[in-house]
C-alpha cells in the first residue's frame, strides 16, 4: 500500500483531536469528488464505512464553494504563497511582507481578511522548520 501523505496542518489537526483531523480529511475528499477531482480507493471506502457523515457533509459540499468565507481564505492563503516566493523563504522578513501586503487583498473582503490575517502573520513569526543542513542529510 502506498503511504498517505498529510501536510503539516492535518496532522495537528489529527494530534489535537483525531476525530477533527478525521472528519477534515472526510471533508476534503468530499468537496473533492463533488467537484470532479480524482477520490482514490481509500478514499472511496472511508467514505462509504462513514455514510451518515458523509451524505451530511455532500449536501453542503458544493454551497461551501460561493460565500466570502471561502474567497477570504482562498485570498489569505494566495498571499501567503506570495510571502514565501516573494521573500524566496526568508522566515525572518515573509511575516512582514505578508502585513504590509494585506491591503492589496480586494476591496469587498479586505475588512474580514484583515481579521482572520492577524492571526496568520503571528503564525508565520513563529514558525518553526527543519534547517536546511538537516533536510539535506534526511534524503
């Protein structure tokens, strides 16, 4: 069996409650099959072992993609991707190019992205990763 890869966000979600890392991982597979993306066999069959949570979770699959929300966090998390190429991974100056960035985030969201970004900006002042000299020696 081929292993499954989490991102380092699923796998907090799994180590601070596995059934909310569970049921997100549910969700995603979900929104991914009603959007004609590729669900895998293992996939398939969580979602069938979870019918109940499943058949909740597609009804609401496809409104989760039309609300300002989702255009928030989809314009948040593009901004952070420019942070990192921007700063070509520099930890020490993407926090504040992703602050002073901010406002370049459209008009009819900006209000609750300024929001919910405060957060992301103190996360990514403390943001901790492997040093380079160890990732090398890994592979």
């Amino acid at each position: 069996m081929k292993p499954i890869i989490l991102d380092r966000s699923t796998l907090e979600q799994y180590a601070t409650c596995p059934r909310q890392g569970f049921l997100n991982k549910l969700w995603e597979v979900v929104k991914a099959q009603a959007e004609g993306y590729e669900v895998f066999p293992h996939e398939i069959k969580m979602m069938e072992a979870n019918k109940l949570e499943t058949e909740a979770m597609q009804k609401a699959a496809l409104q989760s993609k039309d609300n300002n929300n989702t255009e928030c966090g989809v314009h948040i998390h593009a901004l952070v991707e420019k942070a990192f190429k921007a700063c070509n991974n520099d930890l020490s100056i993407v926090p504040q190019w992703f602050v002073d960035n901010l406002p370049t985030i459209q008009p009819n969201i900006q209000p609750m992205a300024l929001r919910h970004a405060r957060h992301i900006a103190d996360m990514l002042s403390d943001l901790h990763v492997i040093p380079k000299q160890k990732q090398l020696r890994q592979l």
